[in-house]
C-alpha cells in the first residue's frame, strides 16, 4: 500500500519489484500482479481483508494505520494504490 505519487503512477503490472532488508541484506524480487487504485486508504481497507493488506491474523487492521506515513492531504491530492505482487524469488 502506497501513496499514488509520481514514482507509483510509473508502476506497470508484470514489472518486476526487488526488496532488500536492509538489516540482513537478504533480497526478494517480487513481479507486480495487479495496481488498485483508491481515493483513500479507507476505501482501499474496504475492498480487501487484513492478510490481504499484510496484517496478521491476530492484528487489528485500521486504515489510520498509513496516517503515520501518509498524511491526508497526500491522499487526497494523489490517491492511493494497492500493489499486488506474487513472489519470483
């Protein structure tokens, strides 16, 4: 889940998304399946379960949670995004 700004409207399904930790160096490269695009957090939290969003079972999912990334002001101005990737390796 992202903020909708210039650097993710370049996102295009079937590139391909290396994350690196930074802590351990180990590296996993992931391809992007599937952009959704919502006007809000809110809206994006609606739309799919809490694994789906990357929470565990036993966490409460609350779209206030990305306000500590993401002001509102940035939401409304860019929208946000959804990026649905399947792991290559």
């Amino acid at each position: 889940m992202r903020l909708f700004d210039e650097k993710r409207q370049q996102l295009k399904i079937g590139e391909n998304i290396k994350f690196i930790n930074d802590k351990t160096g180990e590296e996993l490269l992931t391809q992007i399946v599937n952009l959704h695009k919502f006007n809000s957090f809110g809206e994006l939290y609606k739309n799919f379960d809490k694994i789906k969003l990357g929470y565990k079972e036993w966490e409460v999912a609350k779209s206030s949670d990305m306000l500590k990334y993401y002001p509102q002001s940035e939401q409304q101005k860019y929208g946000v995004v959804g990026i649905e990737i399947k792991l290559i390796k």
